[in-house]
C-alpha cells in the first residue's frame, strides 16, 4: 500500500480529532451516569470505568493526530 500524502494525513490527523472529541462526550456521560444517584451501584461503576477508557482513548486519538501533523504514522515503527 502506498504511503498517504501530506494532505491525505492532514485530513486522517483532523479524523483522529473529531475522534478525540467524540471520546471527551463519551467520558462526560460516562461521569454523569456515575455521579447518577437513582443507578445502581454497579451501573455506577460500570460507567465510572468507562469514563476512564473514553478518556485514555481521547489521549490516544490525540497523540495519532499529533503525529499524522508531523508526517509519522501512527505505529509505523512496528
């Protein structure tokens, strides 16, 4: 497969961010069913954890745009 241009890694970096962006929701509904006193304690807890994983995946969508920005791809070193 040939290699994406500098224009179609822009595009993919501004994809990962609205992936990113997505994912920050995602974690704020998870907050709110966590903070959510009429759930039960294990919905509760089930949206706390998948809060967290909506944030790590933010990050990680994040540091794949920063590095489509500077002309990497993402695990490309693999």
């Amino acid at each position: 497969m040939p290699r994406p241009t500098r224009a179609q890694m822009r595009e993919m970096a501004a994809d990962c961010e609205q992936a990113a962006l997505r994912s920050d929701a995602a974690a704020l509904d998870g907050d709110r069913a966590a903070a959510d006193p009429s759930n039960t304690a294990t919905l509760r807890a089930q949206a706390k954890t998948a809060a967290g994983f909506a944030r790590q995946h933010a990050q990680e969508y994040r540091e794949d745009a920063a590095k489509l920005r500077e002309g990497y791809l993402p695990d490309e070193d693999w």
